[in-house]
C-alpha cells in the first residue's frame, strides 16, 4: 500500500463520503495472498489525516473545509448519522435550545444530562446518537442546519456492527485451555490473582446471560447502584445499571434479547474469557476470578450502531473496567470510534479486538474491501490489541480467520479444526444454562482478554503499574514462536500463559 499521502487522503475522502450510509458488511470470498502483503508504516499520523478529511468532522470550531466534490449531491431522507454531543454543553440552556432547534428528533435521556453534571472529571462528557435526517438533504443544506450547533462534536456516518462468529453445531471439549498451557499455568496465577482485587472484563456484545451457573459467581456488580430503585443512584447517566446496560434499548437489563442462534454469541464469549472456575457445570473461562461487564449493544437486532458502541466504551472506562472484548466489527471508519477507543486505553484500559472472519488480509486502507474495524486500530494504538485464529488441533491459521502481518499482534485459538474437513467450534457457555459450540476469531478475542486479565493482576499484585502498553508486551513477547501464525501476525506468535507466567515473574517478581 506504501505511505500514505495527503492526495491519497483527499481521494479517500470523495469514495468515503459517496458511501457514507452504506451499512458495514461482513461477508468477503476473496482473500488476499501472502504475496502481495506491502508493509505498511505504523504512524499516529495515518489515521489523523483520516480524521481531517472525515465526513462532517469538527470539534468547536466550524466545520473543516470540505470541498463539494467530496459530498453527495443530496443525502436521503432516513439517512442515519452519528451525531457525538458535549453532555456539559447540552445540559446548559443555551445547549438545550441548540438540540432542540437543529436536531429536534435526537432524544438525550434526561439522566444522560443530569449525570453528566455532576463533579466527576475523571468521566467522559461525550455522549453518542443516531441522527436519522427527516428529509432529503442536499450539502448546504445540511450544513446550515447544523453550524450553529455548539454542542455538537463530531458527526459522522452511523455504519453497523456484527458479531464475528462462525456457528457450529458439533459438540466439543475445552482444548483450547490445554493448547495455551492453562491447566499448568493457572496454578501458578490463581494464588496470585487471589491475593489481588478481581479484574473486570467489558464484554460488549449481543448481552450476557449472567443467569448461567458458571457466569452468576462473576457478574459484575456496580457498588454505588440500588437495584430497582428506579434511580440513578451513582449520577452517572444510568438508571439501574447494576451488572450493566443495554445501550441499544437503553434499559438497564443487559442480558440476550432474544432466544435466536446468533444472541448466544456474548454469553459464549464472556464464558471463554471469564467462567467461574468454581460453576456447577465444570466450564473454564481463562479468567475464573474476573468479573464479567455485560454492555449489550445489539438488542433485538442483528447490527449493531457505532454510536451505541462509543456508548458503550465510554460506560466500560468510566465505570471500571480494567480490559475491554471486542468480538464485532464492521466497514466504515469514523473518526469518532477511533478517538474513543484511544479515550479508553489512555484511561488505563486494555482493548481487544476480533481481525474478522473472511479469510483474508485486513488493510487499514479505508476505501479497500479488507478494511475492518476496530480491528485495524490495534497497529496504531499501544494497548489495543487484534487476535487472529488458529485451529487448537493443527496450531494453524484457521481457515476462516482474517490476519495481517502488519495489523494482528497475536494468534489464539478459535477453533479446535477448521478447513475442508469440517469445522469444529470452541465449548463454552449458551444462555439458559446451557453450553455449545461456536468458532471464529470472536472466540479467539476472548482468550486474550482473560489472559490481560491475569496479567493486570500478576502487575498489581507485584505492585507495577499495568499499563495497557506493558500488557501488550507481555503478551506478545512471552507468546511462543508458531509456524502457522508467522507471517499472519506481526509478532508471529500464538498465546501462551505457561510463557505468560515465566515472563512475569522475570519482569515482577513477587
């Protein structure tokens, strides 16, 4: 791909903005080969010129210069927008009459304002929805409607998200626990992480069934919430928020919405990186002593919104969670996203992000068919981190997984084997007590953000600040050398907790 360039900027811009309502796909048939891999420069810079040339992109000053050459004509009636707003701005009255005025169909929940009110600096005022425009817009039109809204911080296409799984209906065993060195190596962490305050792992997904008996024992608990009072007892914007939230549906119950297949995906996801090690039904997560976030974003729907994802990574930071899964992803890049996840691990917060399952080489160009997101971040923010798949059985690339040499940093098992010989998924939890088989790198995320977690407490416990950048590293560097991820990762590697810990107590010693 080579250097990216201000031209190659601004000709990204007119492709971009041309397709700006087009929802995320997430079905590609063509992979890219290894040899046509260029190495891409790794550069903050990258992603910044992105965001000046973004569709609509501001922050209190008026909008950038965007020439009409690279706006639509007219943008339709219904089109969705992402529309970011200061909480701190709207809930002043001069701010409330701006919202009403330009955007009268944005609701803001009334206790979103109130708590962003309240004298807590360390949360973030910003707050995201989806702006759907009641009429056919033309340009000017849009941009005269929203100039003079000052609470208003970015607005950017509202793409869609999805999970990134592969159903299997096989029955299976936990091997990947053995594959990655688990049964050794968690008598070495669980003395340790007992002594330490327990990490919280944000799953944000199609919700958690915290019902089940290997995930009951590790719900996360909000400390400053009533159940069921009705109130937001801690004024941080949510009404009840006591294990979670569901920001799709804004309701404070943040399980599976439905009883279909595809909303089993975040209870088999949050079991892989956190089951009880203690749950009745004999199921491990990598993390047995974590405590589980559940963020629905999903709903009763089958995509999800980038504006219910911001949402949602901004409720994980600021309200304590130490590590954050992302087995999701979608098409289009926003500004917005990326800043937020870069709010998240400046906040101390570890990122992990699926690379996606078409079985092709992700780019981190945006106008190419193998941009996916978030994935592609993890190269250009320290402590965001992209895992690949491999089959448990072969220690291979999974025939299903997405990689990069330059954008993945790591490997973990997704599948026990994949390929023309059958596909055969990873066991974890399904709601309503039950247990099944999925595969893709969705499952592979979580593995790695229960091994973050057992890392975060190993750091603590040894009293060295565990930075998201120093988790990154340690993982990657005590990862063992596999011949099947080498050219499918930047480092080459595949997790490896007996590593894992040796590099621990080398580098914090207890």
């Amino acid at each position: 791909m080579g250097t990216w360039s201000e031209s190659a900027a601004m000709a990204w811009g007119g492709r971009w903005i041309t397709n700006g309502f087009l929802a995320w796909a997430v079905v590609f048939t063509v992979p890219m080969s290894v040899a046509n891999m260029v190495p891409e420069p790794r550069s903050e810079v990258f992603f910044q010129r992105l965001a000046d040339a973004d569709f609509l992109s501001f922050t209190r000053q008026p909008f950038r210069r965007i020439s009409p050459l690279e706006a639509p004509a007219v943008m339709p009636s219904g089109a969705e927008l992402n529309a970011v707003f200061d909480l701190n701005c709207v809930g002043s009255p001069a701010g409330h009459r701006g919202v009403d005025r330009i955007i009268g169909q944005v609701s803001i929940p009334e206790e979103r304002v109130l708590g962003a009110k309240r004298p807590r600096s360390a949360r973030s005022p910003l707050h995201s929805v989806t702006w759907r425009l009641p009429r056919a817009m033309t340009w000017a039109q849009l941009k005269k409607a929203v100039s003079e809204e000052r609470c208003l911080r970015t607005l950017t296409s509202d793409a869609e998200i999805n999970v990134m799984s592969a159903p299997d209906p096989l029955i299976g065993r936990q091997d990947h626990l053995a594959f990655i060195g688990w049964p050794t190596a968690i008598r070495r962490f669980r003395g340790v992480i007992e002594k330490a305050p327990p990490m919280t792992i944000a799953v944000i997904d199609t919700g958690v069934d915290l019902a089940h008996p290997d995930l009951a024992a590790n719900a996360w608990v909000n400390p400053r919430e009533i159940p069921g009072n009705g109130l937001d007892d801690d004024f941080n914007g949510y009404i009840d928020d006591v294990h979670g939230f569901d920001f799709s549906s804004f309701s404070s119950a943040p399980g599976p919405k439905s009883s279909d297949a595809y909303f089993r995906h975040g209870t088999h996801v949050a079991g892989l990186a956190a089951a009880g090690w203690d749950g009745s039904g004999g199921n491990s997560g990598v993390n047995g002593r974590a405590r589980i976030m559940s963020l629905n974003v999903f709903g009763y729907k089958r995509a999800a919104k980038v504006s219910m994802l911001e949402n949602a990574l901004r409720y994980a930071v600021d309200n304590g969670a130490d590590v954050i899964n992302l087995s999701i992803g979608g098409r289009e890049y926003t500004s917005s996203m990326l800043e937020t996840l870069r709010y998240a691990v400046r906040r101390g917060v570890v990122v992990i992000a699926a690379a996606g399952n078409e079985g092709m080489e992700i780019s981190r160009d945006p106008a190419s068919p193998r941009f996916v997101t978030p994935a592609v971040y993890g190269a250009e923010i320290d402590g965001m981190i992209t895992v690949t798949s491999v089959d448990a059985r072969t220690n291979r690339l999974s025939a299903f997984s997405n990689f990069s040499l330059f954008l993945v940093e790591i490997a973990a098992p997704g599948a026990f084997r994949s390929g023309p010989g059958g596909q055969e998924g990873l066991l974890s939890t399904f709601p309503g007590r039950g247990y099944g088989n999925l595969a893709g790198t969705s499952m592979a995320a979580p593995i790695v953000a229960g091994a973050a977690g057992l890392a975060q407490a190993w750091l603590r416990a040894a009293g060295r600040p565990a930075s998201p950048a120093l988790i990154e590293r340690a993982l990657r560097e005590s990862a063992r050398a596999a011949p099947g991820a080498m050219i499918f990762t930047n480092s080459g590697r595949v997790l490896d907790l007996d590593n894992l810990a040796d590099w621990l107590l080398r580098e914090a010693p207890l």
